[in-house]
C-alpha cells in the first residue's frame, strides 16, 4: 500500500511538473493550442457536438438554425480557451491573475462574513469557473470550494493542488454539511457549482429551466437553511479574451427565514439569466436532461 502511493505521489508530482513548465510559455502559444483543440473538438472528431447542438437547440426554440450553430461554434471556441487559461495560472503572478478578475459587489459577501455569518456563494459552469479559485485571494476571507472526488486518486491531488495555489481550501460533497454546521470553523464561503444533474443518491428538487422540467440538487439549500447562511450568487461575464467579471448577486440574507425551495428557485432564475447574457459560455456538452 505504501509503495503504491509513493508511485501515486510520484506521478502527481511529474504530471505537475511537466503542466507547470509548459504554463511558463507565453499565453499566445498556449491560446494557439487550444485553438488546435478547438478545431479537433468542434470539427474532427467533435466532442459531444451532438449533445452540444441538442441541448442549445432545446434551450433556444425560437432560435434558428445558423443562430445555434454560431453558439455552437463559440462555445467550444471558449471552452477550449479556458484549459490554456487554466494551465496559465499554475504558474502565473497573482499579479497578472489579479488584472484578469473583476469582482463586483463583493462587498456584499464581506458584509456577511464580518458579521459572523457563513456565506453560500453558488453559482452555475458558466465563463472560466476555474478562474474563481483566485478569490480567497481577492476576497482576502477563508473560502472553500465543494467538490466531488474523482474516482483516481492522483488525479484528485493533482485537482486538489491546482486549485489550492491561493488559498481555496477543497472540501468534498460527502463532509461538507458536518464541517459548515459543525461551531469550530469561523464564519467563511463556501463556493457551490449545483447546476449539474443530480446524481441517484442526491437530494432533488423538480423545478423548469428553459421552460423544461430539470431536476436540481437541493442540498445546498438545506445546508443553507441549517446552518443559517446567508446566500450569493456568483454571475459571471466574459469582458475580453482571458478576462472576467465575477458579480455578486443577493439572493437571500438569512436562508432559515425563506420558504421551501425558495433558494434553489431563486439559483436556478439566476443562472438562467447568466446563460441567457452569455449563452456561449455555459458547459453545454453535459447531458443536463438525461434523466
């Protein structure tokens, strides 16, 4: 058992090696790789464009066919973008990140956390996501990002290494509710992506998103309301190639005192809106309405 996780740590620590070296490239000959994953991914052999098209196609009815396609495009155009953004910040200053960032309304999360509440900052896989593991830095609070755990354990410390450069703190879906409702840890955010589908064991609520009936997960509402926090969410926007705006937007202040699924309506109307604003930036290649 020991000898197989010396070669486990052994790999991580090559395969991160290898990802930081190739991140001290100019970011113009990483934008020119993704750019060949753009045209593998879009045109040979296209990864998941029939799912991509569908799901575009279903959101967007009044759409025509060349509008679809052009989302269709951009989509994987930006998708394939975010992997070099995501090798770039590996090894990039927090300097050059912190330019790259934009954070509206922040204050609205400091606020919070100033009077000793815990903040649930949810948000959906829109624009570079990634890119939000340098808030602990901007924010200057304590923050952790729940995640669920890849099934191989290098490559979940490889993730886990990645995202913790400044300061974001990985805490897995199963433990998340016993750590924010245990009294020991200070008042802190807690970054949520539930826009996925839920899986068998997932707590769900059956709520429409584009008009479709869409199944969401509803623990982050109930962890909401049993441990008292207030809820923001996370809108973010594309302002240039490799740069965002990340805005904070209320959706309540005290989660005890809001009604049964009024949370998880509130989350699934914002992101709604976020597609809607970008809808080339959503993660259109997962099969949100397999089920």
């Amino acid at each position: 058992m020991r000898i197989k996780k010396t070669f486990e740590d052994m790999g991580v620590g090559a395969v991160y090696g290898l990802a930081y070296a190739l991140s001290l490239a100019p970011m113009s000959f990483l934008y020119g790789i993704a750019t060949l994953a753009f045209f593998l991914a879009y045109y040979i052999p296209g990864y998941r464009k029939a799912v991509v098209v569908q799901n575009v196609a279903r959101c967007f009815p009044d759409k025509r066919y060349g509008e679809i396609i052009c989302i269709v495009k951009k989509f994987y155009s930006c998708f394939t973008a975010y992997f070099a953004e995501i090798l770039k910040g590996i090894s990039a200053p927090a300097a050059v990140l912190d330019k790259r960032i934009v954070l509206e309304n922040a204050e609205l999360i400091s606020a919070h956390v100033q009077a000793g509440k815990n903040v649930i900052a949810c948000m959906g896989h829109c624009g570079n996501w990634e890119m939000l593991n340098f808030m602990p830095y901007k924010l200057g609070l304590r923050m952790y990002a729940v995640y669920k755990p890849l099934r191989s354990q290098a490559m979940n410390k490889l993730m886990i290494k990645v995202r913790a450069r400044f300061g974001m703190k990985l805490i897995p879906d199963k433990q998340v509710a016993r750590h924010i409702l245990s009294k020991g840890p200070l008042p802190a955010v807690y970054l949520f992506l539930a826009d996925q589908c839920p899986s068998g064991g997932d707590e769900r609520i059956r709520l429409e998103l584009f008009g479709q009936p869409t199944y969401v997960i509803s623990g982050m509402e109930r962890l909401a309301r049993q441990s008292e926090s207030a809820v923001v969410f996370l809108h973010v926007t594309l302002l240039a190639k490799g740069y965002y705006k990340v805005t904070c937007l209320p959706i309540c202040a005290q989660a005890q005192s809001t009604r049964e699924e009024e949370i998880t309506r509130k989350y699934v109307a914002c992101l709604e809106d976020n597609i809607v604003a970008e809808p080339y930036g959503w993660l259109w290649t997962h099969k949100r309405w397999k089920k």
